[in-house]
C-alpha cells in the first residue's frame, strides 16, 4: 500500500521531477505532484510524493529541514483531505 508526503514552502520553480529527486534517494517514489492554481495553473508552494508505505518514516525523517531552492522545506505525512460542504451555499431569493 502507498502512503503521501507532503512537501510544503517549495520554491515556485520546483517541478514534479525535482520532488522525484529530492525524495527518491530515500524511498521509492511512486507518483508525485505539485498543486498549482485553477485559474493561473502557477505553483501552490507545496507538492505530495506518494512512496511504499514501509518507506514513509524514513523518508521523512530523512527530509526534515532538507533545503531547496534557498528555502527550508516542510515535510509530513499527508493527512486524508478533509470533506467539504457541497453546494453553492444557502439559496438568496
């Protein structure tokens, strides 16, 4: 089973390939992918890296105060996103 790490305060030049080289000395990196923004689709800051569950532990350890880009990055285990309210919001007539 896999597990996600987030990977947050990215530089805004980070791709998708560096987070693969960043993490991959430290664990078998299985997809990763940096959010961007809907309208501008530019960098959020932060990425996920989806790596072996037995792996995670050690990768973030491994990663804690790792630097990229002049900038200390944030590294955690991904927590499930939480659900959101549907719907446009209360109806104004």
């Amino acid at each position: 089973m896999a597990k996600t790490i987030y990977v947050g305060n990215l530089p805004w030049s980070a791709t998708e390939d560096d987070l693969t080289a960043l993490v991959s000395p430290h664990a078998t990196v299985l997809s990763a992918r940096i959010a961007t923004d809907r309208e501008t689709g530019r960098s959020r800051g932060f990425g996920f890296v989806e790596v072996e569950d037995e792996q995670l532990a050690g990768a973030v350890e491994a990663l804690q105060n790792m630097e990229m880009g002049g900038r200390i990055l944030t590294i955690n285990e991904a927590k499930p996103r939480e659900p959101r309210a549907g719907g446009a919001g209360p109806r104004r007539w």
